[in-house]
C-alpha cells in the first residue's frame, strides 16, 4: 500500500506541474520513450541501477536520452528525482498513473474494463455511453483481456470494481444459497 501512495504522490506531482494538454502529451510521450528504452536496453538499466557509477554520470545519461525525445524539462526532473531516491523501478508504474491523474484533474472519471474477450467498438461505445449516463460526467476506459473471466466485464474505478462477471454472478448466487 505504502508503494502506490508513493507512486501516486510522484504522478499527482507532475500532474500539478502541467499547464495544459498539450504539455501533457508531450511530457507523458517522453516519459514513455525513456521507460520503453529503460526497459527494452538491460545495459541502460544496469547503467541507472549501478551504485557505482556516480550521480553526475547518470544524470548525463538521462538529459542525452531525453535531449531527442523532445523539451524533457520537466520529464528529466521527474525522472531524477525517482533516481534520486532509489525509485526507478517504479518509474513505470509511475507513468502508468499519470493519465488516471490527468484525468481526475479534467473532471474525467477514469474505468479499467476488463473482459475475456476484446469488445467490439460498438460494445466499447455502447459502455462508455451508459457509464456517462450513470455518472453524470465524461468518461475515459481503458480495456484491457483478463484471462481469469469467463465472460461479462469487470469494471475498476478508483479502489471501487464492479463485477458484472460470470464469476461474480456466480459468487453472488453462492452467497444466496449459503444465507438460505
């Protein structure tokens, strides 16, 4: 738990420091090439990981590689403040919640769906729609395959899921029966 408070508190904190969308997009596709390279190039994450080398000198590999991405202002600060603090391996986690944050901070409510199967675009559509419906206020989904259901969806906002699963509609019917 102490880690995604961490890992939301860096988000939250770039989110802050982000003046429009346009600065978003720009900062979160820089951010997404320095994790892609970190992650794909085992000699760079040796490289940022290795107690040995100086701070100076990681911190000149990280200003090169994002000198082509694009500003990289405040991406290279994020990005050597986690270092800074012994926290690159959750760079990618990270980043990975700054568009739930973005979208918070927009007025968006932000739902991962999953599903055993890849919805259609007029599923996606028709969910997206009713979800707003629901909610009273814009939507965003990202969907994702979940082996683990055998069919319905599952839906995650925030700390919150809604089951509209088989396996949920199952458990449920187990609870009716055991109550009697």
């Amino acid at each position: 738990m102490k880690k995604q408070t961490l890992i939301r508190k860096y988000a939250q904190g770039l989110v802050n420091a982000l003046a429009d969308e346009a600065e978003y997009h720009r900062v979160r596709n820089e951010l997404e090439i320095f994790v892609g390279l970190a992650e794909s190039h085992a000699a760079l994450r040796g490289a940022l990981s290795n107690p040995f080398l100086s701070a100076r000198k990681k911190r000149e590999i990280v200003r090169e590689i994002l000198e082509g991405a694009g500003d990289g202002g405040k991406t290279v600060r994020l990005i050597l403040l986690i270092m800074d603090h012994g926290r690159m391996d959750s760079l990618s986690n990270i980043v990975g919640a700054i568009p739930e944050i973005w979208n918070e901070r927009q007025g968006v409510l932000t739902f991962e769906v999953s599903s055993a199967v890849p919805l259609s675009e007029a599923q996606k559509e028709r969910l997206a729609a009713e979800l707003r419906r629901i909610e009273r206020k814009p939507v965003s989904l990202a969907f994702r395959i979940d082996a683990k259901i055998l069919g319905g969806l599952s839906l995650r906002k925030g700390n919150t899921v809604y089951d509209a699963s088989v396996e949920g509609d199952l458990m449920k019917l187990k609870d009716i029966i055991l109550e009697g």
